[in-house]
C-alpha cells in the first residue's frame, strides 16, 4: 500500500511540475504579446504625435509668414506716408537756429 501512495504522490508532483511549466510558458507568451502590443502602441503613438506636431508647426510658420507680411507692408504704408508729408524746411531750420542760440 505504501508503494501505491508514493506512486500517486510522484504522479501528483509530475502533474504539478507540468502544471508550473505549462504556467510558466503561458506567462512567457503573454509577456511576448504584451511587449508586441506595446511596440504597436508605441508606434502609433509616435506616429500621432509626429503629425500633430508637423501641422502645428506648419500653423506656425503660417502665422509668423502672415504676420511678417503685415509687419512689411505696415512699414512700408508709414514710409510712403512720411515721405509724402509735406516739409517745411526754412520753417524747421528757424527752429533749429532759435534753439541752438539759445
């Protein structure tokens, strides 16, 4: 009797031992598939990210193009109205002639 019982308790540690190793290449397999899962979301992300910010940085470039081009021709509107203005040269140098003797 007792050989049978240790030959139920061996079979039962075999059972345990494949048991653990079927355990073991299971965890082996989802890690493979997490890690696989993660690469792709990695990937995505990444490849969001990157059109998000190449169409912020072309809204960007838009902007400032813009608002250099506003910038130009304001300057430009203000030459063109002081080279228009009338001047007054004799008037200005009687200024200059009162304060400098002054």
């Amino acid at each position: 009797m007792a050989e049978k019982e240790v030959n139920t308790i061996t079979h039962l540690l075999e059972i345990e031992q494949r048991a653990s190793a079927m355990t073991l290449k299971a965890q082996e397999d989802a890690d493979k598939k997490i890690a696989a899962a993660k690469a792709q979301a990695d990937s995505e992300f990444k490849s969001q990210y990157e059109k998000i910010v190449n169409s912020a940085e072309q809204s960007y470039e838009q902007k400032i193009t813009a608002l250099e081009n506003d910038k130009a021709q304001k300057i430009a509107a203000y030459r063109e109205k002081i080279m228009a203005a009338p001047q007054d040269k004799p008037s200005f140098n009687s200024y200059l002639d009162s304060v400098l003797q002054a």
